[in-house]
C-alpha cells in the first residue's frame, strides 16, 4: 500500500456564505493529493500527459463529517492500495491536527489523446510495484 | 416523487486542460438544480437560509459516464424520493440531448446557525408533501 | 456600438465567507456575458476555437461598488466600441435592478494554436460591422 | 515598502480547456499572496475578521503577459508601499523563475460587521509601520 500526506491551507475563495469551505473543493483537494502521491514515488503527472497519457475521473465518493473553514492547515492522506491497471483507485482522508473531517474516494481510467482505454505506461506501473513492494 | 429539470449552459471556466469540463464542477450544478428544484415547488433555500436553517452536505457520489465539453448545454435531472426528516436525499442525472453524461446523489441534514441538527421548518415538509402527494 | 445583456443568476458556490460573491466570479461572469455578445451578432465563441483562433485575456480591470449576494438577479451589460484588430477591448456593467454593482473591462488578443498574433477570421470583423452599422 | 514572496503550484483545477491557467484564478493567487504578506508581518488575516474587521476588494486590476501552465511552480511578489488608512493597496508581480507572467493591483477597504467604512486597528496599522521602518 501506498500512503502519503500533502498539506494543505484553506484558502478564502474555497470558503462559502456558510461560513465552511464548499464542499466542491475537497476534489479540488484530493486532485493536489493525488499529483503529491505521484511525485512521492518519482512519477509526475504532467509528464504523463506529455506522454499521451490521460486520468479522467470515472467516480468520486466523498463523506463530510465536519467542516473545515478559512485558514485551516489540513493533512489530506491519500492511500493507494492496488497496482494500477485500466483504473486505478485512490481513497483520501482529510485531518485537522488529530480530527477527521472528511473520507473519500475517486477512480480513474487511463486513456490516450483520442479519449481510448489504454492501459498505463511501464514506468507507471512500475513506479507503483516499486513503491508497494519496498 | 419529485423530478425536475434545470438548463446548463457549461462555462468556459468550468472547462479543464484536458479539454472536458473538470468534474468538480458538476457539484456546483447539482446544487443549482437542488435550488431550482426548491424553487419549483415553491420553496426558497434563500428564504431558509433567511429563516437561519441550513442544509450542509454530508456527503456526495458521482459517476461520470461521458465528459462534458465547453458550450454544451445540458439538463440536470433533479430526484427527490423521499419527504424530508433530519436529512435529505436528492439524485441528479446529466444529460446531453438523450446521452446520459453523469449520474450523482447528495445526502443533507438540516442544521441550526450554531450548527446543531434541527428539523426542517413546517412549511418545507409541507412543500414537499404536496408536491410529492399532488 | 455593440450593447448586449446577459442575465445571471449567483450560485452558492461563487458566494464567500464574508457573505458576498467572492469578487474573482466577476471575471468568470464577463466571460459568459462576452460569449452571449457574441450569440446576439451571430458569432459563436467555440466556432472560433474549432477554427483554430483564440481569445486570451491580456488584461482586466474591475471596480466594485457594492456586493453582490446569494440568489440575487444580476444582469450583465457588455459594451463594444471598436472593431476588433489584432486585439478587442470590451467593457462591462454589473446592475442589481437599478443598481449598479461593478464596472470592468476586458481586452483580449486573437493568437493561433501555436500562441502567435494572428488577425481575426473575415466573418468575424465581418460580424461586428454589420452589429454595429446595423 | 514591504515585499513578500508567495511559492504557488498551479492546480490541475485551474486550468482551462485553452491548455493555460483560467485568468480568474490570478486573483485567487493575489489574495493568498497578501494574506501570506500580513503572516510576514504578524499580523493574521483570519483575527482581523475575527476582531470584526474585513477587507473587501474595491478594484483589481491584472496585466498577463505570458501564460502559466498546469504544475508551474510560481512566485507572487507582493508589495505594500503606503500605511493602510481607509484603504489599502497592493501591488503584485507573478513569476516563473526569471520571467514575469503577470502583474496587479488590488484596492481595499476595511469595514466592519454591518458593511459600514472603519478604521484600520492599530495593532494593524503598528503592525505595517513596524514592517515599513524596520
């Protein structure tokens, strides 16, 4: 399994008439944690679409169970728990110091410049075996 | 049941660099076709807001079919299956003409300024029930 | 002179922790009231990029006089004075009612897909002469 | 003077469907970058709308002369060259390492609760005079 964290502080324009961040931007969240996630195991996102190489968003599940508000430090934990194939699936834990505020998840297919199913590039998998396996 | 349907013309703000819309997006337009469906039974989320009742998100689930694309206009189709309690269930389906692009659900409690849950007021149940009962 | 209006409408999402519209949304409002300028003299925006021109922004400049909230009815006016030459420059009025909340302007270059200045196709000069000489 | 710097990563989120980051989000970066301007010179955003104070925007301006990209790594420079009073201006210069990308203003006043016009606090005006005398 893969696990790593990314930091993050709440900036004014993720925040709502609530009081609270809209909760449209905890995807926003989970995006920056998964680029963090690729970079922690030498991969890079934006060389993979250089490359050719496209991870739309199939499914995203997100539960909110309190609220995270302006100028708050956040941990977003970002967990991958299987080598990546035609998907991959990410899951997301978002803290405050010791608080859980929120859990989530998005899948992602692979797919080339004409929107097709392709399956990940060696180094990819690799990149993850590596990174699972120690 | 109440079903109900809101017009989406996609910004080109929503767009990302892969050329679709970016999927955070289609939060934003499931809570505009939650208050459009409010507003079709005659209910004001404003006029909730006002009364000091709010309806945060607990939590959200996408499934994204198709992409969207710049300029496309689209119809969210808004479900409410349920009459209101301590929490609210609405589903959404995004189409393109008849092309299917997204389903989604939102779940919502019903809290109180200092943000305690709260029953919803009287005359939202009662909006619900009349247009669920006709 | 080219005068057109757009209506909007505020989504929750655009509002912010202080209550108001976040003031970066205006920019994404202008973007909308220009490609409906464009609708009304028979230009269509995404046919310009499916021809292979773009309009980037060059710059912006925006006062605000009084906020805007939540739900509230806006209607955007948008100006064009000038023919468009190798840049266009158009301006823009934000009214609630009679109100007038902000003020902008927008001026914007036509590059190629490689980002290199280019001249505005025919039918599109050809557009806003018959707009404005009627 | 005051001038501080702000490290950004461009967000996937933030980009459009152009390849370049939407021209909106300049003003989100804009407001980090004085909101890390005022941590540099202890002071804090978030206890000044605490205190009851907040600072809405009454202009902005923005030139772009060159596009930033998905995963740039940005810097914001933000200047302050006058004691708040009524208002507050700052000034802003966006880079890529050695090249500029963009530069802007931005205007404020501080208001109170009910939206009225009100002095500064003077642990916030010490605050720039201390940061401007050294």
């Amino acid at each position: 399994m893969i696990r790593t964290e990314t930091a993050i502080r709440v900036r004014y324009v993720e925040t709502d008439a609530m009081g609270f961040v809209h909760h449209a931007n905890y995807l926003s969240w989970f995006e920056l944690a998964r680029i963090e996630m690729l970079d922690a195991i030498n991969l890079s996102y934006k060389e993979l679409e250089t490359a050719g190489y496209y991870l739309p968003v199939l499914g995203v599940a997100i539960t909110y169970r309190k609220p995270a508000y302006f100028d708050d430090r956040l941990i977003v934990v970002c967990y991958v728990r299987d080598l990546p194939r035609l998907q991959i699936k990410i899951e997301y834990e978002i803290f405050r110091e010791e608080t859980l505020l929120a859990t989530g998840s998005t899948d992602h297919a692979f797919i080339n410049k004409e929107g097709r199913p392709i399956r990940p590039p060696k180094n990819f998998v690799d990149g993850f075996k590596t990174a699972m396996t120690g």
